[in-house]
C-alpha cells in the first residue's frame, strides 16, 4: 500500500481532474451528444498514458532540484521510495498506452501522437531556458480537448481550436500563481518562471490577464457554436471562480495558493463540463 501511495503522490493522479474533463469535453461538442462507449474508453486511456508520463517524466527529470527545494524534497523520487528503473518503466509503459490508444482511436491520432509525446518531454526543461515554461504546460494540457475532438471527427475545427486556447490561457494563469511559491528557490538555482523574472506582484497581473483571454475564448465558442443556456450558466461560474481566485492571493498574502491552484480550478474544470454536458443533451 505504502508503494502504491507513492505511485499515486508521483504522478500526482488528483490533478488529472485539470485535464480529463476537457478532453471529454472536446469530445461531447465535436459529436454534438454523448459519445459511444468504444470513444469513452480509448479516449479516457490516451489521457492516463498522456498524463502519467508526462508528470512521472518530469518528477524523472526534476527529481534533483526537488532534492534541494524545501516545498519538494519530501517527494517520493527525492526520498528514494520508488527505485529510478520503476519509475522509467512506468512512463515507457505510459506513452506506449497513449501510442496504442491513439491508434485505435483513427490514423490522424496515430499520426500525431508522436508530437504529443515530444510536447510532454521538452515541457520539463523549458524552466531550465525560459520563463514562458508556464505556457508550456498550458499548450501541453491544451492538447487535451483538441484530442477529444480529433478523436471523434478526425479533423480539426475552429471550436476546438477555441477550447484549446481557453485551457492554454487557464492553465498558464493558475500555474503563474502556482509558481510564486518558488520564487526564492528559483532564483538561487538559476531556474526561469515569471514570478522570478518580473516579481510577484507583475506575475499576478499577467495571470489575470491570461484568465480574461480564458473567459473571451469560452464566450466565442458559446457564440460559434449555438450553445444554449446551461452552457452560459457554466461560463458566468467559470468568471465567478476565477474572480475569487485572483481574490485569494496578493503580493503580500501567498499563504492561500494551494487552495487556489487546485480547488478552484478543480471546481472550475468539472462545473464547465458539467453545465456544458447538460446543455449538449438537454
């Protein structure tokens, strides 16, 4: 159980709730209903060999700055709870998930998994060159609704291009935030992000402004795509909670990040899904 739980702290399973529902969710609007189960199951598998590689990837990857980071030295790679040679078999075993899941899914999914893979394993180094690492992660989770899509009509369209946007800007404000809390580190160990190249204070703002390009690209797809009530319901929830984000955390008060990063931005992940599945089939 003890090594189970490590595993699980690894790849950090509860934050796939920022991911899966948008990839159901490309998949709900690109066939207009409820997708068959056959789409559901090689879909949901796709997103678990995406996700646990990427994030086993860069546990792999990172696990020496974790060692020095106080926030994560008390990570499983740093504390020596999982052996290297299991955690490279797990994400060997996790892109080949993805592979195989894409290939039974249509040939466009095939093709274009290879870059997916790419996109998973240059995200863990972009801190390393840049401080535009947070719109890394954003473009790599962005993948997850554009996949959904493609996965259904195996084409690309404006709307999931929209969908792809909105969570790239998302994900890039809320990690923004989320990256206040190493600003000290970062610095001391030559490591880029946005807090540590332009302050506090500027990351916050630009991680609002980032959320306002989430809010546009939600309404222009309400817009284009002729969505009902229940979807707008979900986009004033969706503005309510990324205004009460912003709320929880200041220059001077950071103490509330982690409710900011993963409730409410869990919150806002499910309720989008859930309001706009309501509004697809009712």
């Amino acid at each position: 159980m003890n090594k189970l739980m490590s595993f699980v702290e690894l790849v950090k399973f509860e934050h796939t709730i920022f991911a899966l529902p948008f990839a159901y969710l490309g998949a709900i609007l690109a066939c207009g209903g409820i997708p068959s189960l056959y789409y559901w199951i090689w879909i949901t598998l796709a997103m678990v060999g995406a996700r646990t590689a990427g994030m086993a990837l860069n546990r792999l990857i990172d696990r020496y700055i974790d060692a020095k980071n106080p926030r994560t030295q008390m990570r499983a790679l740093p504390k020596g709870l999982i052996p290297l040679r299991q955690a490279w078999l797990l994400v060997c075993g996790s892109f080949i998930l993805l592979l195989f899941s894409a290939y039974k899914l249509n040939p466009l999914c095939l093709i274009l998994s290879p870059f997916a893979v790419a996109m998973l394993v240059i995200y863990s180094y972009l801190k390393r060159w840049t401080w535009l690492s947070h719109l890394g992660l954003g473009l790599v989770l962005a993948c997850a609704p554009i996949g959904g899509w493609m996965a259904i009509q195996e084409r690309l369209d404006i709307i999931p291009l929209l969908l792809g946007l909105g969570v790239l800007f998302w994900v890039t404000g809320f990690d923004i935030i989320y990256g206040t809390q190493d600003v000290d580190f970062d610095r001391q160990s030559g490591l880029y992000s946005i807090p540590q190249s332009f302050g506090i204070a500027h990351a916050l703002i630009t991680s609002r402004f980032f959320h306002i390009f989430t809010i546009v690209a939600l309404l222009m797809i309400g817009v284009l795509d002729n969505l009902g009530l229940y979807y707008w319901f979900g986009v004033i929830t969706t503005t309510i909670l990324l205004v009460y984000e912003h709320r929880l955390v200041s220059p001077t008060d950071l103490s509330r990040v982690n409710q900011a990063f993963f409730t409410i931005n869990g919150w806002i992940s499910v309720g989008l899904f859930g309001f706009t599945v309501a509004d697809v089939v009712w």
